[in-house]
C-alpha cells in the first residue's frame, strides 16, 4: 500500500478505483508511448490509438505477404481481394449484418466516409438534415450533390 497521504485521501473517496488497474496495465502494456512522450490522449471521436500490439501484427502480415492492386488479376492482387472480402465478411458477421442488406466500404477516414453519405444519400431539397451541437468536424462539414440545395439543418 501506498504512504502518499493525497492518494489514500483518493481511494478513501474513490473505492471502487483500484478496480480499473486493468485499465492502467493495458495502457502500459499497449499505450506506453503515451506516458513516453507525455500525451494525453483525448481525441477518440476523430480516431482511437493503435495498439503496439496491432502494429506488430501488422508489420509481421506485411513482412510475411505480398499485396497488389485488388483490382489486378495475379496473386499479389488475389491476396489483397481475399483479405479485403474476409475483413468485410469478419466486420458484417460482428455487427450480425445481413450482408444481402449491408454493405462494408472502407474509406480513408470519417471525412471520406461522410462525404460518400452526403453526396450519395437521397436529399432533396426538402429533407432534413439533423445534426447534434457536438459533433465531429466532419459531420458538420458533410457535403452534397451540387444539383441540390443544402437540406436544412438543424441542431439538437
């Protein structure tokens, strides 16, 4: 047990804070760059951290196949097909989406993923387009087709 008369007084009032240890040790064990570096790391809306285990597993896919263009018809190719086609059966299986209903598309980031909804979902000029006050910045910068007017926005 700890001396620090500061920590004790927070655990007095906090008992249940031993409980998220699990917590402390994954971000030592995968996050360690963070307490490295000194960041604090807050911006998950945007996009969470990689884990150190992630980018060994994926240095070690990378080292041991050889991708190509998955629109190319050679082996190179047919391993990026295959891998693209497990990932979206993986991820439709995950969330139990009816793949004759859903579609996986993978995009760079939630900018190009919302500019594909905008610009593809069926607007007119008398939708609606309901937006809450907190926001990513992509959500509030959506674009649409230039051959209808910005629906009408509104936040609640």
């Amino acid at each position: 047990m700890t001396s620090d008369p500061e920590l004790m007084a927070f655990l007095k009032a906090h008992p249940s804070y031993p409980s998220t240890s699990l917590l402390d040790d994954l971000r030592r064990t995968e996050y360690a760059r963070l307490d490295v570096n000194g960041h604090v790391y807050l911006d998950y809306t945007g996009g969470g951290l990689y884990a150190d285990s992630q980018i060994r597993r994926h240095h070690r896919l990378l080292q041991e196949r050889v991708f190509g263009n998955p629109h190319s018809t050679n082996p190179t190719s047919q391993a990026s097909t295959d891998l693209v086609e497990h990932t979206q059966q993986y991820l439709l299986n995950f969330f139990h989406a009816d793949p004759e209903e859903y579609l996986v598309i993978f995009t760079a980031n939630a900018s190009g993923a919302l500019k594909l909804v905008g610009e593809s979902y069926p607007f007119d000029s008398n939708s609606r387009y309901l937006l809450t006050f907190d926001n990513h910045n992509s959500v509030n910068l959506i674009t649409f087709p230039y051959h209808i007017r910005r629906p009408s926005a509104e936040r609640i």
